[in-house]
C-alpha cells in the first residue's frame, strides 16, 4: 500500500505499512536468534501492522527484554505509539516486565508520553498490573503522580480499585494525594468497594478523608457490607479522630509533599520516629512506642 505524506505523519513518520511480520513474530515470541537473523538480513525494525504496532511493542507486550534490546540497538524507535496511543513502555508496564521498563528507560522512553482518551500513562499500566518494583522505577524516574486518565482517574484510584496494596503505599510514600477526586470519588471509596482493611487503614493514616461523598453522596462506608470487617473499620474511623500524633505526621508529610521521604530521611531522628514518619512498618504498629 503507497504511503501518502499524511498518512506517513499519522504513522508517527516510520514510513513503512504492513501487515503482521516475521520480525514481529519472532519479537512476540522472545526467538532472540531469528530476530538477530532477521535484523542482519536487512528487515527494518520500525515496520508497523495496520495498528501500529512494531516489532518494539510486541517484544514488551510479551516482556521479552532480549528481543527489545536487539530492536533498539538496532535503531528502533523508542516512543512510537500504537493507533490507541500505547509507547512500548506503556506495554512494558502493562505486562509487568521490569527488565524490558528499565530498557526502554535507557534509551530515553518519555515516562510522561501525552495520555489520550485510549490509552493510560505507563505508571496507570503498572499500578493496573500491580508490580510495585515497577511503580516505583516510573516514579524514580518522574512519572506524574496526578496524571489523570479519563477512565481510571490518577493512578492511586485504579491501584486501589485494583487492590493492590504494595502499589498504593508506593505511590502514598511517594507523595501522591490521598484524596484527589474524580467525580467526587476518592481513592477510599475503591478500597471500601475492594472491602480491604489494610488498604483502608493505609489510606486514613496518608490522611484519606472518611467523610468524602461521591457524586451519588455516598462516603467509603456506604460501599461497605454491613458488620463486614471494612465497615467496622470505617466506623471505628468515623468515631474516633486520628491522634495528635498522627495528624503531626500527615500534616509534615502534606508540607514536605513529593520531597516527604528524601526530606525524612536525612533529618537526625531515631531509627523508629524516621520508620513511623515514612511508614516503614505497619501503619498502627509504632504509635504505642513513641
């Protein structure tokens, strides 16, 4: 098929249209020997599918890091986005492969790529997947804390919705907003949906309000089954307000912001006041011992 200058444009300037290759094939497949063979016969590595789609993609969709090492290296491009808007490392977070992440990294994928209506940030694909070694490689490495994608909202709420506690206190440490809002929802209400105690108490002691009401005016309580373990721990929420102790600590931390940890960390303090203050132990289990 001829290849017009606008379509080209659209094509993210690759210039090539194909169907389904064998270099794609070999890359989806982690086959490192056909691919190199295959790239040494001349086959370019930017040629794209109907979708957009190029060899780089399938390697990281597959969580081949082998496979994407020998595309770039050979030239491929490193932030080209699929007809959704997909980057590879978008792809790479989406499967939860770290090695293929810390790859593309290294050969400057933007972390923050422009979010579409189609597609979500790589640190909203690693929160959905739920590895935290690859929330916190995105967030290392700048990721928005508050990108807001128009499905999931910021990437707290879908950790949440998703239940996935490592990946919450990741981005909590890091200093994402306990209660950012979309449409009135708040990261609470999925914890409360997920009917999840640790991610509840996680929440309330970053700060997360238990009053909040959705757009239905609805609190975290109301998603809750009655005499469920959440619903007593919301209750308990409710009728009894955090210490002094612990509104110190949320208030310091809201102050500091994104530099809470770095700043913690070299303050001179004990070992276990710096633990509390980062959250390094279970959210209750040092309140009895300062």
């Amino acid at each position: 098929m001829e290849v017009t200058a606008a379509r080209r444009s659209f094509l993210c300037d690759i210039g090539f249209w194909a169907d389904r290759t064998a270099l794609h094939e070999a890359a989806s497949h982690g086959r490192a020997l056909q691919l190199k063979q295959l790239i040494e016969d001349g086959a370019s590595v930017n040629m794209v599918t109907v979708d957009n789609i190029t060899p780089l993609h399938e390697a990281c969709i597959q969580a081949h890091p082998n496979c994407a090492k020998l595309l770039l290296e050979a030239g491929a491009q490193v932030d080209v986005r699929t007809i959704h808007g997909s980057t590879p490392l978008c792809n790479a977070c989406a499967s939860g492969s770290l090695e293929c992440a810390k790859l593309l990294l290294q050969f400057g994928a933007k972390v923050n790529p422009s979010l579409t209506a189609l597609t979500a940030s790589p640190l909203h694909e690693a929160c959905i997947q739920g590895n935290a070694e690859v929330v916190r490689l995105m967030i290392a490495n700048g990721a928005k804390l508050e990108a807001f994608d128009v499905h999931f909202g910021p990437p707290l709420h879908i950790a949440c919705a998703k239940g996935h506690v490592d990946c919450v206190k990741e981005l909590l440490r890091a200093g994402a907003n306990v209660n950012s809002i979309k449409f009135h929802e708040t990261a609470l209400h999925h914890a409360a949906r997920a009917h999840m105690v640790d991610m509840i108490e996680l929440l309330v002691e970053f700060g997360a309000n238990v009053y909040a009401s959705d757009n239905l005016g609805r609190k975290p309580v109301d998603y809750t089954t009655h005499s469920s373990p959440s619903y007593s721990c919301l209750q308990f929420y409710e009728s009894n307000p955090l210490s002094l102790q612990q509104l110190c600590r949320i208030a310091a931390r809201m102050m500091l912001g994104t530099q809470a940890s770095e700043v913690i960390g070299q303050l001179n303090l004990s070992h276990r006041i710096r633990s509390y203050l980062q959250y390094c132990d279970h959210p209750t289990s040092l309140q009895s011992d300062l």
